[in-house]
C-alpha cells in the first residue's frame, strides 16, 4: 500500500482549521510587529534632534511567534488524532503526516522572517531603524541562511516539544506529565551536577561559544527529531 497518500490525509486533516496553522500565525507576527513598531516610536520621541542609535530598534518581540509553536503542537494532538484514529490511519502514519506540516510550518515562518529581513535591509528599516526581523540582537550578525536555519530548528523543536507532552498527557494524564517533566528537570540537575564534579564547566563554556546560530538550528533539529521518536513511543499505546 503506498503510505505517501495516507500521510497528506495527516496533513490535510490538521490543515481542516486553515485558521490554526495561517492566519493565527500571521496574526500574531502582525501584531508582534505593530507592537514593535509602536514601541519604537515611542523611543524615537526621546531622540528627537538627537542621532538615532546605530544598533537600529529592537523591541524583543520578535520570538513571539516561535512560542506560538508550542500551542500548535498542542492542538495538533488534542485536535486531530482522534480522528486520525477513526480514518483507521496508523500511528506511525500519523506521526509521519504530523512532521512533515510541522516542518512545512515551521520552515515557511522562518522563509517569512528571512523576507522580512531583506525587505528590512532595502528600506533601512522602514526608514527608522527598526529591526524586527532581523534578529540581530538575539544571535549575532549573521548570514540570512544562518538565521534562517536558526529559526526553523527553533520552530520546529517548539512545536514538537508541545506535540511530545500532549502525548504524554493524552497516555497517562496529568499525573504521568508532572512524573516525566520532573523526571526530565531531575536529568538536568544530574547533569550538572556531574559537570560541576568533574570541573567541566570551562570545557562546557568554550564549547557553547563556539558555537554559531547555524549549528544552533542544526542542534535543534535533532532535538526535534528527538521529541518525535519520544512520541511515536508514547503514542504506542495511547487511546483516542
């Protein structure tokens, strides 16, 4: 049987609420970017026959949208895969037709902030400075690919990590996330715990300032890879 039909039914099944997936999103970069703007002008009024600053504007709204992520791969689960279920779709193809429109989405959001960028950058921007998809101040002057690459791993890991703890919720309720969510924070402060007996921390703070927004985003994209295997093995055994 060829599953690639029975993976876009996941897609075309999640993109049944087109307002969930476009104008939501668009929505909230519009506002976040209106926001931004209103803000700066505000600034502005403070530097009246005073030189601009050189760093341009930058209000700190610009990820906004990337958190909007999260409660996308909520509703992806919540919504939809009840229904998958009942189109006698398999998990695994569910799973599969999820990943691609999350990877659809989340690297269309990062293409409309790399257009903004140069749309930016030929308008010097907007003719006040404003720099609000241009993320300059959140990862370093970079190539447009670099950040590019930066926010659809970012993206793309958001909504995963809501998708993979919605599964979880969905398996064993509200007591199993609190078990695995602590469990996970208990990970962590073993880490560094471990990293603090051994005297890594010097290795640990050279290796994460070498890194740049590029391997960021490639970083990102396998922990995304991750939240997908984690929820495929949830999913396992979870009840419409």
């Amino acid at each position: 049987m060829n599953r690639r039909p029975r993976t876009l039914k996941v897609v075309r099944l999640h993109l049944a609420n087109r307002a969930t997936y476009i104008w939501v999103p668009l929505a909230v970069v519009g506002a976040t970017f209106l926001i931004s703007l209103a803000m700066w002008g505000v600034i502005l009024l403070g530097f009246r026959g005073e030189p601009l600053p050189s760093s341009g504007g930058f209000g700190g709204l610009q990820l906004i949208p990337s958190y909007y992520c999260v409660t996308l791969g909520i509703q992806a689960m919540m919504y939809t895969y009840p229904f998958a279920m009942a189109m006698s779709l398999t998990r695994r193809e569910y799973i599969n037709g999820t990943m691609l429109l999350a990877t659809l989405f989340a690297t269309c959001l990062a293409t409309l902030y790399a257009v903004g960028r140069a749309i930016e950058d030929l308008t010097n921007g907007y003719g006040v400075w404003l720099r609000f998809f241009h993320l300059s101040e959140w990862i370093g002057h970079t190539t447009w690919w670099e950040q590019w690459l930066f926010l659809a791993g970012l993206n793309l890991m958001l909504l995963m990590a809501g998708f993979s703890g919605t599964t979880v919720f969905r398996r064993g309720g509200a007591l199993r996330l609190v078990v695995v969510l602590t469990c996970w924070m208990f990970g962590v402060v073993g880490a560094s715990a471990l990293v603090t007996l051994c005297e890594w921390w010097p290795a640990v703070g050279t290796w994460m300032m070498q890194q740049t927004p590029g391997t960021g985003g490639f970083i990102m994209l396998v922990i995304a890879a991750g939240f997908a295997v984690g929820s495929y093995w949830s999913m396992r055994k979870t009840v419409p």
